[in-house]
C-alpha cells in the first residue's frame, strides 16, 4: 500500500530510515541496510503509538527495547544511537503536523519517558541474554572440572574456548581470594595488562559504593554457605576510573562436593548506567535552564514533608510580572534568555544546606529551604530573591527591568501533602500579584480557603445557568412624591446545592471574569421582562410598573445587545418604556461613541438609561450630557450621612446640587440604600425623584411587588 506523500505513513516510514542509517553501521546482522529497515517500522509503529496514546504504557517501549536486541542491535552503541534517533525524530515525524507549544512541550516530555522505557527494555533483554550464556559458561566450565580422566584433555580445550572466547570477563579465584586465571574480556574491562590483575587478592577491588551485604555474600560463599550471588558492583580501574557491572561469583566443587574455587562472570555495565543516568537527568532537570524540575522537586518536597519530629520547611513559589509582555513585544527566544538568567540569579541565592531551586514551567519558580529555624530562613530566602530581581537584566542590547511575586508556605513537616502546600504557595503567590506585584506574601489559611472557595464557584457557574439555579428577587423602587411603587430592580441570587443562596456581590465577579455573564445577563434580562409583562398583564390597576435591570461591562461591549433586546421586548410584547437598563457610572467613563452607539439606539427606542452608583467615580459633570441617560442613581454613600442627626450640612449640599444638576438636564433621580424615615423626608426635599432600600422593602420575590403595588392603590 503506497502512503500519502507527507501523510503518517509517509513519515513513520522516513523516521524508519533515519533510524535503520543511524543503526545498521553497528548492528551485527546478515540483512542488507533495506531489508534491516523493514525490521525497524513495526517497532517505529509502536514508537508512534506509544507516543500518541492518551496513557503512557512502558510495556509497550520496553517492548522496541527488547526486539532490538532480538534483531542482533546489542552494542551499547547501537542503543546510544537509538535513542538520539528518537530524541531528535519521533516528535517530529510522529508528533503531528501542527503542534502548538503546549502539545509540543508535552510530546517531548512523554518522548523523553519513550526513551527511559527503550532503554530499560534494552537492558532487561541483554542482561537476560548475558545472564544466558553465563548460564551456559557457568554449566562449560563445571562440565570441564567433573569429567573424567581420559576426556580431561577435550575438556580443558572446550573450557579453554569458551573462557577466552566469551565476551563478558571471566575469572577464577581460589578460596583465600587470590586470582588465578583471568579471560581477555575481563582484561579489557580493566583496561590494563594481564599481570596486572592474575595474583591479586579480591579483597583489594572495595569501592566506596559497595552495598553493606556485598561482602557478608562474599564471605558465605567461601565457607561453602552458598552456591553463589549476583549483585551491582563498582571496580575501580588502574587509571582511577570507575568501572560498573553486573557481577555474579558462583562457588565450584570437586567430585566430592568439597569447595575449591570461586567463578566471576563480570558484565560492563558502565555505558548503560550512564545512559541512565542521563535519562534520569534530562527527566528530572529543565532543559533550558538546566534547574531540577517539578518532577525532581515534588520527591524533594515529599521527602522534606515526610522527615521526622521537629523538621520544618520553607517555599517561596515565584512568578515573574509582566513576562508575557517580553514574549510578546522581544520574542520567545529572548524570554527564554531572560529565564536562563533569572534561573542562574536564583540558584545563587539557594547554596546553603537543605535548599534548592526547581523550575516548575513558564516564568514560574519554586526555592525549598529544611531545617529546625526556617521560620526565619525562608522570609531571608524570599529577600535574597527580591533583590537578585532588583538589578536590570541585558537581553539583546536592552535592560529589563524584572519584577517577581512569591508566595511563601512555612510550617512543620508531616501535617500536609506536597500538592496542598504546592497549592497554597500558588494561591498565596497570586494573592502578593493581585496586591500589586514586586513583592511576597505569607500563606493565609483562611485566605487560601476563600481562593478554592471561589474557584469551585468558578468552575461550578456554567452547570449553575443549565441546571437552573440562579433565581431573581426584586426590591421595589417607591416615588417619593406619593409614596406610589412605580416599578422594581431585579437582582440575580444563586442558590447552590451547597452553599446556599448565594449573593451578587460574590458571583458576578467571577461571571465576569469568565465571560459567563453574557449569557447571564441575558438570562436576566429575559426573565425580569417576562415578569415585568406579567405584572401589567395581572395587575393593570396598579399602573405601569418598570423593572431595571443592571448591564454589566462585558454586555455593554457584546455585538449582541441591541438585537437580544429587541427581540425580548417584542417576543413579550412589553413596551420598550417599561424597561430600564442601569450601567455603572465606572463601565462608562471615558466611554467612546463606539461603547455609547448601542445605548443611543436602546435609548432612541424608549429604553430608559440609569446611570448606576452616581458619585463613586471620577467622572466629569459635563459629560453627562453626551451620555444618552434618562436616570440618575446615587449611591448609597451619599445616604449613610444622613441617618446621624444632625445631618452634615455639607452632605446636604452636595446631593442638593447633583439634584438640580440632574433636573437642569432632565434627569430623574433614584437614591439607593434608604434605610429610615428621616432619610426618606429628607431626600423629598431635597427633590430626589424616587428611592429604594429597606425602609420600603428588602428584595424579595415578584408577587410581593404586586401586593406593595396594589396597597398603594387602595
């Protein structure tokens, strides 16, 4: 089947060639180069699944691993070649045409765990094949010590060429240690000349790595205790380089079981550990910064938490302010020459025992300082860090000046997990970014639990809106010429499963900020009209009654606003008149014709616009009359004064000239927060138009408008 040029096949089967080229030269096989390529694409298939599967499964790369081995690849060389292949190939060939830096960061960390996996699977297969032929020698060389006599010689000539044939080192040692016969194999391990090794006591090859148990092993074998171990040793060469290896010593007996040498079969193992020591590295290190990692610092962290009594821990997690900034204006390379910096800052303020510096992603960082006083050592930590930021950084011929938030845990170990310290370091560090940045907070147990309480209110609003859990009460807005209800504001309340009834002032921030107020708001709008139809239609003796409804700065900027409202008013059939729209004095100031054009048109329909909360910003008196409202609201603010006797004159005089001002261009007033008589009385002469507040009504649900309506009537 011929593959799409350039589509999965065409490109599993280029990766195919790069790794056959990259291997062939040092694979010992009968197969032409081509003919060796066609082994490798199943095992690039599995490469690519491995790397596509939702769940990463060793299994399946530790399988290419073993059938490299299988294929004759089992040079340390060969495996070298086969993971720089897939370090530099597999995501690009097999990664998908379009990555964004996210899934391509992602790739490359599961490629990385591909590679860890080959690696692991190439060396179980070869050390079962090793540990094969040594079963295979071990059996040769007891066969060639038990014959009899007359086939001694035959013997001896067989043992003889698999002893000096045999590619793992081979050495044979009498019961006091000393080394009789050494094969060329073990010679080369040494790297050294053959006298150099025969004669020597084993007892001499400790190396500081040595486990406990290695020479209690040793000594049971040479009593006869045992037949043999197999264990991970280090060797130190006659150049002082270390040699590793897979070392198993097997105790031989003559005819009549008494013991009388000891058989070394030694298996280099000094490639392949470093291999994995680099894989290790790479996993737990970032490569650009070269910093530990979240992997690496999140076994640090645990480790740290889980010490004994009296062992306490610091973290100061850290992002930087405004990086997205040098991103986007300067490039990613010259914020990633920026991070390489800051990361190289950092690590100089974290040399002293027990503290580290990890790299979590992005611009942001993480110092780890242990110990029984770092109560005092982490608030030192964060100030060390606060002012390596201080001085500008040089990127590309220009300073920048680099601004950090933290947010600082300390506690005793034991008492929480590294994932809830990890989150409270977070919450804690937005908390110092919120404040204004540049500096460092210290964890609040009560404020993290307001941040996750917002946060599962957060990702709880959508379902909120479809499952129908937001309802809406209405506080009455009463003329205070008559003391007549001339219509209602609608206020939006959620009652969670959870929590309760929710107010306001508590979700609307978070509809904001998660654009869920658009559909919201018009949820709102459409509810509160068809309510405001109902009255009219119910209750026509009590006169038209208008209901408000507050717009929020995201609605305001919506394309949609002046078609869903449109479409609301004459799907309900409510006259325009009988609806008014508040918008915040702050959502309108420096407004542009643009942001306005949409009032203008509800307004030019017969939609009422009521400035809400008057008096809380700083907008200029004059501009009210390029803004298409018909209705002043007065914050509350402006009210509190008056429930003291005697009232502040100057309070009065206020309200008294944004009254005239407001009348002068033919605007009504509403006072907000109305809590006494007293407030009442006086705000009518001072000619306040209409008032809502608890003196009339608290919020409450629609049919109580129509009773408070009705009531005036009668």
């Amino acid at each position: 089947m011929s593959a799409e040029p350039d589509g999965p096949e065409d490109r599993l089967r280029r990766f195919a060639t790069i790794w056959s080229r990259a291997v062939f030269p040092v694979t010992a096989t009968s197969l032409t180069r081509p003919e060796f390529e066609r082994e490798l694409e199943p095992l690039a298939r599995r490469l690519r699944d491995a790397l596509e599967e939702r769940a990463f499964h060793a299994a399946e790369s530790e399988a290419v691993g073993a059938a490299l081995v299988a294929t004759h690849c089992t040079e340390p060389e060969a495996l070298s070649r086969t993971l720089d292949v897939v370090d530099a190939y597999l995501v690009l060939y097999c990664g998908g045409v379009e990555q964004s830096p996210g899934d391509r960061e992602e790739l490359r960390a599961r490629c990385a765990r591909i590679q860890h996996a080959v690696a692991a699977g190439f060396a179980r297969a070869l050390r079962e094949r090793t540990l094969a032929e040594q079963e295979a020698i071990s059996r040769a060389a007891l066969d060639a010590r038990g014959t009899v006599a007359e086939a001694l010689h035959a013997s001896e000539a067989r043992f003889r060429a698999v002893f000096h044939g045999a590619a793992i080192g081979i050495g044979i040692a009498d019961l006091r240690g000393t080394v009789l016969e050494v094969n060329d194999a073990l010679v080369r391990m040494f790297g050294g000349l053959e006298h150099q090794l025969r004669g020597r006591n084993v007892g001499e090859w400790t190396h500081p790595d040595d486990p406990p148990h290695v020479w209690k092993l040793y000594e049971e074998l040479v009593r006869g205790e045992r037949e043999h171990y197999r264990v991970e040793k280090a060797f130190y060469r006659p150049d002082g380089t270390v040699l590793w290896t897979n070392l198993t010593v097997s105790l031989l007996r003559d005819a009549d079981g008494v013991p009388q040498y000891q058989l070394a079969l030694v298996e280099d193992t000094t490639e392949r550990r470093l291999l994995n020591l680099r894989l290790r590295y790479e996993a737990t290190h970032d490569a650009l910064t070269g910093l530990p990692n979240r992997t690496l610092f999140f076994e640090r962290l645990e480790k740290a938490l889980a010490a004994g009594d009296g062992a306490r821990f610091g973290l100061c997690y850290l992002d930087l302010d405004g990086f997205k900034t040098v991103n986007d204006s300067l490039g990613h390379a010259a914020g990633d020459r920026l991070l390489v910096e800051v990361a190289d800052r950092l690590q100089a303020c974290a040399t002293a025992p027990g503290e580290m510096v990890a790299r979590l992603g992005g611009d942001e960082f993480v110092a780890l300082t242990t110990g029984p006083d770092t109560q005092r050592e982490v608030d030192e930590l964060a100030g060390r860090i606060m002012n390596a930021l201080a001085t500008p950084i040089r990127v590309e011929g220009r300073e920048l000046t680099v601004r950090g938030s933290i947010g600082i845990v300390e506690g005793p170990a034991g008492e929480r997990g590294a994932a809830e310290v990890l989150r409270s370091a977070d919450i804690t560090m937005y908390r110092a970014k919120h404040a204004g940045g540049n500096r460092y907070e210290l964890a609040d147990p009560e404020a993290d639990a307001r941040a996750i309480t917002r946060h599962g209110l957060t990702t709880a609003l959508p379902l909120a809106l479809e499952r129908g859990e937001f309802f809406i009460e209405y506080q009455p807005l009463v003329h205070l010429g008559d003391g007549s209800v001339r219509g209602a504001e609608a206020l939006v309340r959620w009652l969670h499963p959870q929590h309760g009834v929710i107010s306001p002032d508590r979700f609307i921030p978070l509809a904001e900020h998660t654009g869920l107020i658009v559909p919201l708001g018009r949820w709102v709008l459409e509810e509160s009209v068809r309510q405001a139809r109902t009255w009219e239609a119910r209750h026509a003796d009590a006169g038209p009654l208008r209901v408000n409804v507050n717009l929020s700065p995201c609605q305001l900027t919506h394309p949609g606003l002046v078609a869903d409202t449109v479409e609301i008013l004459e799907r309900t059939g409510l006259a325009p008149g009988a609806l008014c729209l508040e918008v915040t004095e702050s959502a309108l100031i420096g407004a542009d014709d643009d942001l306005l054009k949409p009032l203008r048109r509800l307004a030019e329909m017969g939609v009422d616009i009521a400035l809400d909360d008057f008096g809380t910003g700083y907008s200029n008196l004059a501009n009210l009359r390029r803004l298409p409202v018909s209705v002043l609201k007065l914050d509350r603010a402006f009210t509190q004064g008056m429930q003291h006797f005697p009232v502040d004159p100057v309070d009065l005089k206020i309200v008294e000239g944004i009254v005239s001002l407001a009348h002068s261009l033919d605007l009504a007033v509403t006072v907000e927060g109305v809590e006494t008589g007293a407030q009442a009385d006086q705000l009518r002469e001072l000619g306040c138009d209409t008032a809502q507040g608890w003196y009339y009504a608290r919020p409450g649900p629609p049919d109580r408008l129509h009773e408070l309506a009705l009531a005036d009537v009668l």
